[in-house]
C-alpha cells in the first residue's frame, strides 16, 4: 500500500464517481476514460505491463471513444437536466451492496485456497498467450463467437433500418 | 581553470550515473530534437510542395526562407488566445495538452540508436499504441468543446477514420512482432540488426515484410491525418477541422502534436521493417547508429510530403470503403502468410509461394473493389 497506489486507486474512484454523478454525458465519459486510466496505473504497478497497457489501449482508446459516438449520435441528450443518479435510490443501494458482498465473499474465500505468493507472477504476453490457448482455450472460443453473434446482430439490426429509410 | 573544469567533469559524471541524470540524459534530447525536427519539417514540407507545385514556397523570413519556423514561433506565441464564448473551457483547454502529452508519450519506447532508448519496455509496441490511442481522446475533446458543426464534423471523421485504420495498423504491425518473438521494440530491432554477407536481415527484404511495411504506411498515413487521407482537415471542406476553433499557440500545439505523430509513427515503421538504427550494409557499420535512424526517418518524412503532393483527398465513403473492404482482409491474410513463412524451411520456393499467395490476394481484392463500384463517380440525391 504505497503512496502511489493510493493515488492511482484515487483517480479511479473519483473517475467513476465524476462518471455517475455529472450532468453532461460527454463529461461521464472522460471521467470514464480518467477512471479506466487509473486501473491501468494499478495493473502496471502489479507488474502486469501487458494487462494494464492493454485497459488504456481498449477501454480508454476503443470503448470510450464509442461510448462518445453513440452519445452524440443519440439526439437529444445533451441537455438532460437531471443527474442519472437520482432515481431510485433506495434499489440502487441494495443493488450496490449485494454485488459488493459477492464479491468480497469471492475474494476472501479465494485468498485462503491460493498459495502464499513468493514471487512475483509472470503475466508477460507469452504466459498469457499460453494460458489462453491451453488452458482456457473454451471459454475464449465461447467469447469469441458471442461477440461475432452480437457482431452480426448489430450489423442486421443497422441494415433493417437502412431499408426502412431508403 | 584547470581544478574548475575537474570539478565540472566530476559533477557531470556524478549527475549522469545518477537515476535522474540517467532520465534527464534520456528524456531531454527527445525533447529538444523532435520538435527541432518539427521546425524543420515544416519548411522542408512547404518548399518541397512548393517545388511540386511549380512555385517558390516560403522565402522571405532570412536566406532562402530558412528562418520562416522561426518567424512560425513568434506569430504563434504572440498571437491572441481566442476561447468561442460558448465553448466547454476546462475541455478546451485540455484537448491541446493531452493531445501533445500523447504525442511525446510515444517517443518512450522508440529505439532511436543502439542505447538511446528512454524505456526500454517489454511491452513497447502495445505502449506505443496504447499511448497513441490517447490523441483519439483529445481530438474528441477540441472537437466536441468547441461548440461548431465544423469541428464537431472533423472530429467524427477523425475518429471514424483513426478507429477504421487502427486495425489494419496494428494487424501489419503484429507481423514484425511475430517474426520477432517480442513485443519489445529494442529486441524487434536486435532481431533485423544481422547480416548474411553485406546484406541485412531487415524484414521488409521478405515479401511479408514488404507487404507488411506497404500496408503500414498506408494505414499509418491515416493515422497521421495526412493527405490522402487529411478528410478531418479537409480545408476546402471544413476548414481545419477539429482544431479550426483554436487559435495562437494551442493551434500551434496541434500542428506540433500532428508532426510529432507523423514522426512517431514513422519511427515504429522503422524499428518494425527497416532495422531500426541498424546499418543497410554491413560495412556501413561504422557510422553511428542514430545517424541512421535520422537518415531513415528523413526519408520517410520526405515520401510522406511527396505523397501529399501528388495525390487528391479521398471521399469519406472512399475513405471506409478502402479500410474494411480491402486493407482488412489483406492484413489479415498478410497475418497467416507471415505465420506459413515461419514454419517453412528457407529457399526460393518459401519465398515464391508467399509473394505469390500475397499478390493474388491482392489483385482479387483489388478486382473486388473496383467492381463493387466503390471508386466511382457518386450521385448526389440532395445536392448538385
């Protein structure tokens, strides 16, 4: 728990609270990108150059510059006056809670199966590369025809409105 | 004297062994000699153009126009900031910073000589990019804060057009990495830095190579905004695009950022094809290594304003066309000839059966896209 990880943790706390609480979508989504570059920071401080390189290469490069295309392509949003926030609290905060006792639950009860880590683990491209093509070889297949799923369905929903409009 | 100048030589010493004098030593040549080669440039760039266009260009500002950068500088720092009264100013304000923040970033891991390397990061390609990805960011940000349909109109193009060309860019890019075993970039220029007789183990001397390094520079002219591809500048269209609300020296901080990414990107064309800082040949060796690299990235700066010169700006349409349709599926059939080529035993027929393989690709996407009507005249329904 050095000074720089607080700082790091820091920035993305106070970028995903900017992203939640500011009134101007554009705002949300540069406070996003603020937050996501603070994980980043906290997988490069871990050591994990290949994970956190790539948190700003997709998610702050890619996902955040989506999430503004669709932001501006959608009339109207702009000018909304109402923070998101606001509307059901009382759900909200459950909601909140309960997936951050699942999650703690998982962490605590994972930490004691783990053997006490004496070195630092190697997650350089090669041992993940080789980690995603042996071990976890299904669940990467699966992922990947899921996002070609939801790739076609995009591609077919885009062009069904090309259609009606011409 | 001679105890004064004993007592600067120690001091010296001391400060360059120590860790901030080994990033002082590192970081500021950096910063001094990539924007001086950005003042460079920027005449170079216009006399060269002025020449293609049978004029003159810059020759006022000292002999034959040499102090014009200078004279640059001084307009830019004295000129009036101006803000548009409905701009978002803290957004603004911080498009320009990230915006060059972005573009210096990059230079951390280039390999500019045989030690010269501020990073030397075992992930040095994907930080290259990653950092790259940053000016996405901030050319969102001057677009969208400036508050007009012009710049927010070359911010869309320029997004729609970085987000289409990344992939290409780093697809060609992977090959190199591949090829290398390494995302590193001092260790992708160790790999090219042999010889067989005079001749260098570039990667571009392989057919993969060449087509990795032609589709890069495609991709990467793109990148860089430049002609043929300057549609978010566009100045006939939308007069400069993204920046066209920004004035004085934050209109002087994008130019800057712009060339120092046309530099960059021309510098991972360099470590990833053409060796880096390593020699032509091998009995070249005995030139400093850096001079190379200069002499390389020179070269490629001078194609990149010949390029400008010579060809018209695509349409838009053009523009996404050529991305998806025939740079995609080129880069990745280029990606599976490059993997074949690794797990072939050396000789004419490894080398025929993938320039073969790379050319018929070629030609039948090529067919492909000229026959689907791509590049032809357009038929307006609501304008001419």
């Amino acid at each position: 728990m050095s000074g720089e990880f607080f700082l790091a943790a820091g920035l993305t706390v106070a970028g995903a609270l900017a992203a939640m609480i500011l009134r101007n979508l554009i705002h949300c989504v540069l406070a996003l990108v603020a937050g996501f570059a603070g994980l980043a920071v906290i997988y490069l401080q871990l050591g994990a150059q290949f994970v956190g390189l790539a948190q700003i290469f997709v998610y702050a490069g890619a996902v955040a510059i989506l999430a503004a295309f669709v932001i501006l392509l959608t009339q109207g949003v702009e000018h909304r006056t109402r923070p998101a926030a606001v509307l059901d609290w009382v759900v909200g905060a459950l909601l909140a809670c309960g997936v951050f006792a699942m999650l703690a639950w998982a962490i605590a009860k994972s930490v004691q199966f783990l053997p006490q880590a004496t070195q630092r683990p190697d997650a350089g491209v090669r041992a993940i590369g080789n980690a995603m093509l042996h071990q976890f070889v299904l669940p990467l297949e699966v992922v990947g025809l899921l996002l070609t799923a939801a790739l076609i369905g995009a591609v077919l929903t885009a062009m069904r409105d090309e259609e009606a409009g011409a | 004297m001679s105890i004064f100048m004993l007592h600067l030589h120690a001091w010296i010493h001391a400060l360059a062994s120590s860790a901030l004098g080994h990033a002082l030593w590192m970081v500021v040549p950096v910063l001094v000699v990539f924007p001086a080669l950005f003042a460079v440039t920027t005449l170079l760039e216009r006399k060269g153009l002025g020449r293609i266009q049978n004029r003159y260009g810059p020759n006022r500002a000292g002999p034959w126009g040499l102090l014009q950068p200078m004279a640059d500088a001084i307009k830019a720092l004295t000129k009036e900031d101006v803000v548009p009264e409905a701009a978002d100013r803290l957004v603004h304000f911080c498009a320009p910073v990230l915006m060059v923040l972005s573009a210096f970033l990059v230079y951390a891991v280039v390999p500019v000589s045989r030690t010269w390397v501020v990073a030397p990061l075992r992930a040095g390609v994907l930080f290259f990019f990653a950092a790259g990805s940053l000016m996405e960011i901030a050319v969102f940000m001057a677009g969208w804060s400036s508050r007009s349909q012009y710049s927010l109109l070359g911010a869309m193009r320029a997004l729609a057009q970085m987000i289409s060309y990344e992939i290409p860019l780093v697809l060609s890019a992977m090959v190199a990495v591949m090829a290398a075993g390494s995302l590193s970039m001092v260790e992708i220029v160790r790999r090219q830095a042999g010889y067989s007789g005079i001749w260098p183990h570039w990667f571009v001397l392989t057919p993969w190579g060449l087509a990795g390094f032609v589709l890069f520079l495609i991709a990467a002219t793109a990148e860089s905004n430049r002609s043929p591809f300057d549609l978010p500048e566009g100045e006939s269209e939308i007069i400069a695009g993204y920046y066209i609300e920004y004035s004085g020296f934050k209109f002087a901080l994008f130019f800057l950022a712009e060339y120092l990414g046309m530099f960059a990107i021309s510098a991972l064309g360099i470590t990833l094809f053409l060796g880096g800082w390593s020699a032509p040949f091998a009995f070249l060796t005995w030139i400093p290594s850096w001079i190379w690299f200069f002499a390389k990235l020179l070269a490629l700066i001078a194609g990149f304003i010949w390029i400008r010169g010579t060809l018209p700006r695509l349409r838009m349409d053009q523009l996404m066309r050529f991305a998806w349709e025939f740079l995609l599926p080129l880069t990745l059939c280029h990606l599976f000839v490059a993997g074949v080529w690794k797990f072939f035993p050396t000789g004419a027929a490894r080398w025929l059966g993938c320039a073969g393989v790379l050319l018929a690709v070629y030609w039948l996407l090529g067919r492909r896209l000229e026959q689907s009507g791509g590049l032809a005249r357009r038929t307006y329904h609501f304008a001419e």
